[in-house]
C-alpha cells in the first residue's frame, strides 16, 4: 500500500540525523485515515488493510523501504537559543514522490524517545493529536500553506502531562521539515560545509529556479524566496485570525508551510493583544506580533548563510540587512491585498489601508466575531445585517464604517451581488473554534470520536454553509471559552 520512498534526507552526512526506531505501543488502533491526501501522495487505497495500516502508523512496523531516522536541528525558543534541540518526538520514515511528482515527507510524530528527547518520554498525548489533525487539515481547506494530517491511531497507552492522558500518534506530511534551525544547528558548531550542503538541498527540493544563479546570489535568492513565502503564509495567518503560538526558529519552515500546531487557535473576539499558548506569559507571539516575528525569524536565517552570501562578512551582513529591511514594505503589502480582498475590493485605492483599519478597530472596540464579522459583510451591502451587527457589543464604530466601505463598493463598479460572492469565497464561515476542538478532544479522551468525525466533516467545507450545522459557526458562549491551549510536550 505504501508508495515507494526515496530516502533523499537519510543519505545526507551522518550528522544530519539520528537512525532511530519507532518505539512499539501497545494496542494502537487507527481512528482517522485521510484518504484524499493518501490518494495524492500515491498510496494504493483500493488495497488497504486497516490492521496493516495500524501497524504502520502506529510504528509498531516500519514500511517497507523507509529508513526511520530523527532529524537534527536547533532553534530560538522565546528569544533564547538552544544549540541542540531535534525530533524529539518524531520520526521522519522518508520521502515519497506524489502523483504531482512532488517530494513528501512521512513522518510519524509521538513515536518515541529519541536522542534528541532532553529527558521527554517522546510521545504525545491523544489532544494535540486531534488538534494538529483538525487544525493542519482546516487550513489547507481554507487554502494556508500547511502541513498535513494522513493518520492517526491511539496508542492504548497513557502519558504523563501532569495527569495520565490516552496516548496517540499522528502520521504528518509536509513538504519537508527542514526549518530555520536546522541552519542553526550547523552554523552553531561552524560547519559550514553542512550549511552549504542544506543550503544546496533546500534549494534543490523547494526553489529549483535558483540553481542558475551564481553561487553568493544563489544563497541571498534563497533567503528572498523563503521570506516571500514567510510574508504570503504570515499575511493569510492575519487573514484568518490564527495565532500560532510558538514561533520558534525551529517551527518556521524553510519551505513556507505552516508547522508545529501546538497551542494554536483562531481568535474570537477580536483583539490584536490575543495571545492563547499556556508558556507565552509575555505576549511574544501574540496575534499582532507574527509579522515581526517572522521577519526577525528570517534574520536568524540570514545570519547561518553570511559566509555564502559573500566572503566578505561585512559585505554578506550589509547585503543579507538590506534584504531583511525590505520585509517590512513587502509583508505590508501582502497584509493589505488579504484584506482588500475580504473586504470585496478587487482594485486598489490609497485610502483603503485606512478603510481596513477603521474595520478593525470597530471591531475592537465592539468585542466581535472576526471570522463572521467579515463573513456577513456579503449580507450588508446594501443595508444593515442583523446578524452583523448582534455580533457587536457596541456597534457605533460599525454603524460610522458602514457608509465609507458602500461608498468605495461603488468604485469597484461591479453588482453587489459579485461583491457578495467574493465576499463568501475568501472569508470562511467555519473555522476551526477552540470549543469545538475542546469538545472532540474530551469525549474523544473517552473513546468517543463521533464529535471529531463531524467537526473533521464540517471544517472539509469551510466557505460553504451547511444545512443543520450552524453551531458549527456560532462563538463560543461565555462558559464554554477557551483561554489557553497546551503543546503536549
């Protein structure tokens, strides 16, 4: 059933990785398979076997052709950098070539101790399973650059996170899971043959286009073309109110997708402050801060490859700092045609910066919606919603709005019923909402997986109402809010 695997990243130097084996659990037993992605990736569906698969993804048996192996990397975490982090809990099996001829990486994540484990039992408890499930799999629904789910299995064991909690593995794919700091680790140790050697495959895998480039442009080509990709997935996180909530160096992918769901949540209520990670006492990766972030995420990236960039090091520092500044207008940019386009606005006008902000900070000052804040200005073209405004506590700032965003409509000189379409098509009417998420999780914890079955069903057509489903868009009620998310490490 499994496709063929190649093994480029284990046949890397040795001190790219560690060898390592699934560690066997006791009595998996698969709860979700995605079928679609398994499709793309070339599985042969039509022969699947339910106990084989559970073998597999459980890693109680490693497929055959894969060579299980933890990868090294290192990696700021809150602004403080640690030189030796890797999978702790991870196990890439290899790489696949997709029916697009696509490579893909396998990985199964919660499958074990590694050397990397710094003292973790290297396995994950059944809730962050189901939240990276449900969350990697909306986003790439609501058309975000992610990582993604292909299946997970409970372990039949429990781990330890204060309180024993069922167990569980996920099996993610993405387009690989080389980061920031996995630079980092080798420009740590002075290795700059190994810098030069991931520098070579990532352009390879994922930036083929630079390979013509003479070689010190070849390498600031790629520090451009990894931040172009950074600003466009930064820009959509903004769009759709996500808050990833570790921004680590080593959970920013070098591939452009969005990596490492640990306490992730879209925000309700809107607030630029919303910060919902248990460990982000200070606000670092706050909803308003991930554009900074990033930028100061992609200098770190910068500075492994200033010896590539130019010999010349205070040559390399003053070309890499030029490319980094120039973050900041390009991200600005990306920001505002995201939200042009939520807005309905196809063209572009000077004032229209301002038209976004003031909708904001109506709805701010009003404590509302923002998914369905924007998804019912399609029924407020041409007069007041009242389902937009009950999502208000205060609807002044939104009443004075209201006149100054039909007035620039009419520019766009188009029928309102177009505008309304564009409207629906790019601001989701299902999200994946903490409750929600809470809820699957809890009777899941239960052996009930009925609640993450609909939610998974709900969050495959997100820009589509649904008859019978419309809990599914609804906020949270005040006593079912969730405040704080946990990673499971």
């Amino acid at each position: 059933m499994f496709p063929d695997f190649t093994l480029r990243y284990a046949r890397l130097p040795a001190h790219f990785y560690e060898p390592f084996t699934p560690v066997p659990v006791a009595a998996p037993r698969l709860f979700a398979f995605n079928r679609p992605l398994a499709e793309e990736l070339g599985f042969d569906v039509t022969a699947f076997d339910e106990a084989q698969a559970t073998a597999w993804f459980s890693g109680n048996e490693v497929p055959p052709g894969a060579e299980p192996l933890a990868q090294a990397y290192a990696g700021h975490q809150f602004g403080g950098f640690n030189p030796r982090l890797g999978d702790g809990r991870a196990v890439l099996l290899g790489e696949v070539s997709d029916r697009e001829g696509r490579l893909r990486d396998i990985q199964l994540k919660g499958a074990g101790r590694t050397p990397f484990s710094r003292g973790g039992d290297g396995r994950s408890p059944l809730g962050p399973v189901l939240r990276e499930y449900l969350v990697s799999e909306a986003m790439h629904r609501l058309g975000v650059p992610t990582t993604r789910a292909l299946a997970a299995v409970t372990s039949g064991e429990r781990v330890f996170r204060g309180l024993p909690e069922p167990g569980a593995i996920l099996t993610r794919v993405a387009s690989s899971h080389i980061r920031v700091g996995t630079f980092q680790y080798f420009a740590a140790r002075g290795d700059q043959e190994a810098v030069k050697t991931l520098a070579d495959l990532v352009i390879e895998r994922h930036y083929p286009s630079l390979r013509e480039q003479e070689e010190g442009e070849r390498y600031l080509a790629l520090v451009a073309a990894v931040q172009a990709r950074q600003i466009r997935l930064v820009a959509q996180w903004m769009g759709l109110g996500f808050i990833h909530g570790v921004m680590n160096t080593d959970n920013c992918s070098i591939a452009g997708e969005t990596i490492d769901y640990g306490p992730c949540a879209f925000m309700e209520a809107y607030d630029p402050r919303t910060v919902f990670s248990s460990v982000d006492d200070g606000g670092r990766y706050a909803y308003r801060n991930q554009p900074w972030i990033a930028q100061w995420n992609l200098a770190r990236l910068a500075e492994t490859l200033l010896l590539l960039i130019d010999a010349d090091q205070e040559r390399g520092i003053a070309r890499a700092t030029e490319l980094i500044q120039a973050f900041e207008p390009a991200y600005e940019a990306e920001w505002l045609a995201v939200f042009r386009a939520k807005l309905g606005l196809m063209t572009d006008e000077e004032g229209d910066r301002e038209l976004v902000e003031a909708l904001l900070e109506a709805l701010h000052a009003g404590r509302a919606d923002f998914t369905l804040s924007f998804r019912y200005l399609a029924e407020a073209l041409e007069a007041d919603a009242p389902s937009l405004l009950e999502l208000f506590e205060n609807d002044a700032a939104l009443r004075r709005w209201l006149p100054r965003w039909r007035e620039r409509l009419t520019r766009e000189g188009v029928d309102a019923s177009v505008i309304a379409e564009r409207i629906r098509a790019v601001n989701p009417l299902y999200i994946p909402r903490n409750h929600q998420v809470a809820a699957a999780i809890a009777a899941a914890e239960d052996d009930d997986f009925a609640p993450f079955e609909s939610l998974r069903q709900v969050l495959a057509e997100p820009f589509a109402a649904q008859p019978g489903r419309d809990a599914y868009a609804r906020p949270a009620a005040p006593a079912e809010r969730v405040f704080r998310t946990f990673c499971g490490t």
